[in-house]
C-alpha cells in the first residue's frame, strides 16, 4: 500500500526540509517577528549570571548602587524574555497552522483530480490519516521543534560567547561535549526515522481492519468472525507498540547520554577552576559566573538533543502529505470540448488487463454505436460489461485501442467536458450525506423544480412526500435509510437531472420489484429517447426495446444483432433468454448468472 515509501532513498535533511517550505516559509513577516524575539529572548540568557556575578563582587558590603536597582533589574529582565517568548510562539502558532491550511487545501484538491488508481493503491483510512491527522501533528510537532532549535540554539551560543569571553581555555574543554552529542544524535535520529516511517505502515494497516470492520458489521457478526477480526488487529496493534517501545528507547536514550557528557565537562571545568583558585587567581564573583553560565548551557544543549525526536517525527509526517501532492500524477486531459455531444461512440480493439500478467477483462473489443442508439449488453457475470462501461468516462483506462465520442478519441478530450456527456445509473449507487435534493442536483445548480420532476419521473416523489422535511431530508451515511429500489431510483433521477446525451444503465434496475420496475420503466423509457443508451440488464423487458443486443462472454462480443434474430440463432443468448435472464437467479447455475 505504501510501497513507495519505503523504496524511496533516505533525501538529506536541507533537501528535506527545503520541500516543507512553501508550507510554512510566509508570511515572511511572522517570521520576523520570530527571529527578533527569538533573539532578543536568547540574548538575555547570559545577563542572569552576569546579574549574580555583580551581585556577589559588588552588592555584599559596600553598595555602590541603589537597593531597589536589583528588583527592578531582576523584574524587567524576566518581563522581556516573557513577552517575546510569548510573541514568538503566537507567531509560530499563526505560521504552523495556515501551513496546515495550505497542506491540507492541497491535499484535498489532489484526491479529487489524482489518477483513479490512487483509490486502489491506498484505503479511504490511509487517505483520511494522511490528509486529516498526519498533517496536523507533524506540522505541529516541525515547527515547535523549530522554535525550540532557534531558542535554544541562540542560547547556547550567547552563552559560549559569554564563557569564551570570561575563560576562553576552560571553554575548550566545554566545547569537547558537542561532537559527541551531535554524534550520540546523527545515530539515534536515523533510527528515529526508519521507525517512524514503520509506524506509519503499522498505523494505517491498524485503521484499515478498522475501517473493514465497521463497512462489514452486519456480515462479520452474523459469520461469527469477531474472534478471528480481533486477531488480527491485535497482531496490528502489538507491532504498532513495540514499534513506538523501540522509537521510546531510542528518544529516551538521547537524554541520559547528553546529560553525561554534560557531567563529564562540567566536573573537569570545576575542579580545573578550584585547582586554579589554590594559586590566589580568580575571584568568585567570576567562578559563580562561569559556573552558572556553564549549568545554564546544559538545558538549551538538553532541548538541541531532544529537538531531533520532534523534528525527525513532523518530517516524515508532513512528508507523507507531500507525497500525496508531489508523487500522485492528475488524470491526464486533452482539450477537445463541446457543450453537447451528438453520441457517437467507437470501440476501437479495445483489451483491457486489470493487472499485467492478468487474463483481459476485455479482449480486442470493436463496436460502433450510432447517437440515439439503444444498445443492450447481456452476459454471464463476469463477461466484462462493467469494465466496457467503466472504460467510456475514462474510470479506468484501456491497455490497448481507442474509444471515440463523436470522432474524437477519449484521451484527447477535456476530462471534465468528457464525463459531461454521460448520465450512469450503476451496480452500487453512491449517495452523498447531504439532502435528497443536493443529491439528485449533485454538482449542478439546483433547480427545486426540476428536481421534483425528475423524482416524480423516477416515481420517488410519493415517498420523498412522506418524508419529514421533502426533498430538504438529509439522506444519511450512504442513504442507508432508503431501501434498495429506492436508492436507485434516486441514481435514475439523478441521471434525469443530468440530462447528458449519452446514458449508462448497468443493472439500473436490479434492486426494483416488478410493481416499481414496471415504473421505472416508463420513466426510463423516457429518458432514453433521444439518447445513445448503453443498458446492461438483465430484464428481458428492457432488453427486448433495445435497437441491439449485444453478448459478452469472457471479454469478448461473441453475438450481436436484434433480440428476435439472436433468439433464432440459438446461440448463448437464446440460452440466456430460455433461463429468464436470472429474474430468478436463485434456480441458476452461476456461469450462468447476468
Ligand atoms: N477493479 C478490478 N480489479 C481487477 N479485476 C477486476 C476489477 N473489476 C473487474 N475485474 C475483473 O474483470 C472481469 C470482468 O468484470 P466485470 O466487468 O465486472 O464483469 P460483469 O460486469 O460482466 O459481471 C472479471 O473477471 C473481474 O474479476
Ligand atoms: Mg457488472
């Protein structure tokens, strides 16, 4: 699912982080305002041993200044670096979270246009966890880590510059802590890192048997598979902890092994400068100075160690988003576009392979169909009808051959001016949590009117009467609140509204019983003339209507011609027609099943 991911080699960190920028690299103000206050709070740093040291030298004994100087001093000190704290981290605020914005907005319009086998490569879960939490925390945890790099950062040299101008020689040997740290730090984030990464796979594996287990609830409780269910997302779940164990020990590490290489220098600078104060040099005023000084550089150093975690963390989640925009292609568009298509369609030896080494769902495919031509599609299941129908709004693209609308090959016309051309009733009607009204109007301005029409001619209206609030009622997670027939009856007044030149029927009217079949019918009836229809049934009333009957077998056409020929013929479809076309599938052989 993430194959992608792993294969791709480690970038260095200055390549990483430069693709993050766009994000979160404006308004450059703001990030003024960070710098300034990060400096000006990084600068103080220094003062509050310098403040001790005047204090122990000169404000003991004889005062050569003021009392109240020493309050005032204290209080304004920690007053400036409290407001600039604040400042940078409101600035840093504004920033994280309109990159966030910006990530996300992207993100979005990318599943909308991206090629359609992203949607077969990556589960609605992982797409969701990318584009809804991963974002979120990681830009969270890559910008504070940001502000703490710069803060502490600052700190520390503000501090060693302190330390160099007071002792450069003892400052040397402080200076020996950070190759190591930086070392004890290269080595534990590049672990860091890989099981990051991990923990992704391991995370959307886990939300996916989530995500199977509430679409098939019903199923899985009435075959009793909860026990084996809960098997497996306890074997998910337990790589997923001793991943985060692993990159616990790892961050956990960090601290203890900076903070003993604090120790070391810490203890050699002491006892280096008491070894000195035996010769009378010194006084300590300056000791508590350079002492101070040098415990004070022991927690920004801490912070640095502990700054590679969060930042290796946002990274590689922010970086998942990043993915998604940069790696996943757009369908490819012509520009060929008309307001409205005559309906001519031309299947031009088509195969199509689902995978490589796949058997073809369809197999040298050549049709023509003239505009306003009703042409059935019969078949065992499994013939390829689906696919053939699939193949025409460019769902799914052919391995080989064209298919033109009016003369103009499918690829080469606009995407969006392309899919206009087509009203589809399909297998699996999709409905949006939205009202009936928006769902029948979907992405086209809605005209209350004509949605009453078109409900009405989809012989819905008396039930959308029945509801609370009309046609304004929110249909709920995938109208489940509608039966079968009902649902797709509403696809049909959907296509109505649509009003494309070229219709889709496939298995438009299998969830219908006969008494609303027979009123549909009427309405489709309607709605096809005038209209290249292509209708995949299994009704021999609807197919009997059809100007031709087109039979499929194993991705091939294998008969084709008007319905009372083809019965003369003897052929599959006068043994499909002798079986009833699976009006009562439940006495057929599946082979045999449309
Ligand atoms: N998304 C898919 N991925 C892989 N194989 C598929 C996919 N959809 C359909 N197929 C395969 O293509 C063949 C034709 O399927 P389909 O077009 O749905 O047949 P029909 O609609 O005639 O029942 C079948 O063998 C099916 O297994
Ligand atoms: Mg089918």
């Amino acid at each position: 699912m993430t194959a992608t991911q792993n294969r791709a080699p480690t970038p260095s960190f200055v390549q990483r982080m430069s693709r993050v920028k766009p994000y979160f690299g404006r308004p450059y103000g703001l990030w003024v305002v960070v710098v300034i206050a990060t400096i000006v709070g990084g600068t103080t740093e220094p003062l509050i041993p310098y403040l001790m040291k005047l204090l122990v030298n000169r404000g003991f004994g004889q005062h050569s200044f003021p009392l109240w100087v020493v309050p005032c001093t204290v209080i304004g000190l920690f007053a400036l670096r409290g407001v600039t704290g604040f400042m940078a981290q409101m600035a840093l605020t504004r920033i994280a979270n309109s990159g966030i914005f910006k990530l996300r907005t992207e993100m979005f319009q990318k599943l909308q246009n991206a090629q359609m086998q992203l949607f077969s490569q990556q589960s609605a879960s992982t797409l969701a966890n990318t584009v809804v939490y991963e974002v979120q925390t990681g830009s969270n945890q890559l910008v504070y880590a940001l502000l703490s790099l710069s803060k502490d950062g600052l700190s520390v040299v503000s501090l060693l510059v302190s330390l160099l101008l007071q002792n450069w020689k003892l400052t040397l040997i402080v200076l020996f802590l950070f190759p190591a740290v930086a070392l004890v730090m290269k080595t534990l984030s590049a672990r860091l890192y890989r099981i990051t990464k991990a923990s992704q796979t391991a995370t959307d594996e886990l939300a996916y048997v989530v995500e199977e287990n509430v679409l098939a609830h019903r199923t899985i409780r009435l075959h009793g598979a909860q026990t084996s269910q809960s098997a497996r997302f306890r074997g998910f779940s337990d790589g997923l902890r001793r991943l985060a164990m692993k990159s616990s020990a790892a961050s956990a590490a960090m601290t203890p092994l900076t903070q003993m290489l604090g120790a070391v220098a810490v203890s050699a600078v002491v006892t280096i400068a008491l070894w000195q104060s035996q010769d009378g040099a010194g006084n300590v005023g300056d000791f508590l100075q350079f002492v101070m000084s040098m415990l004070m550089l022991l927690a920004p150093v801490k912070h640095l160690a502990d700054v590679a975690n969060p930042i290796t963390r946002g990274l590689a989640a922010v970086e998942r988003g990043l993915q998604l925009i940069d790696e996943i292609h757009t369908e490819p568009s012509g520009s060929h576009a008309v307001e409205r298509a005559r309906g001519e369609l031309q299947f031009d030896a088509i195969t199509l392979r689902y995978a490589d080494d796949a058997v073809p769902a369809l197999d040298q495919i050549n049709l023509h169909i003239a505009p306003g031509e009703i042409v059935a599609f019969v078949g065992p299941s499994g013939a390829g009808k689906t696919s053939l129908m699939n193949l025409l709004p460019r769902f799914i693209l052919p391995t080989e051959g064209h298919i033109l609308l009016d003369g103009v090959r499918t690829e080469d016309w606009d995407i969006q001016s392309l899919r206009n051309q087509f009203a589809m009733v399909s297998q699996d009607v999709v409905m949006l949590n939205d009202s009936v009204a928006a769902n029948v109007a979907l992405g086209r301005e809605l005209d209350r009117e004509r949605v009453a029409q078109c409900l009405e001619a989809a012989n819905l209206s008396q039930h959308i009467a029945s509801l609370p609030q009309g046609m304004d009622t929110l249909v709920g997670h995938n109208a489940t609140q509608f039966s079968g027939g009902q649902r797709q009856r509403l696809a049909i007044a959907r296509a109505l509204y649509k009003d494309a030149p070229i219709l889709i029927l496939d298995e438009a009217t299998s969830a219908l019983d006969n008494e609303s079949e027979r009123l549909v019918q009427e309405a489709l009836q309607r709605l096809m003339t005038g209209r290249t229809t292509l209708i995949v049934a299994h009704r021999i009333s609807t197919i009997e209507h059809a100007d031709r009957i087109v039979v499929m077998s194993g991705g091939q056409i294998v008969e084709q011609g008007p319905h009372a020929e083809l019965v003369r013929q003897q052929g599959l479809y006068s043994r499909l027609h002798r079986l009833g076309f699976g009006e009562h599938a439940s006495g057929l052989a599946p082979q045999v099943a449309v």
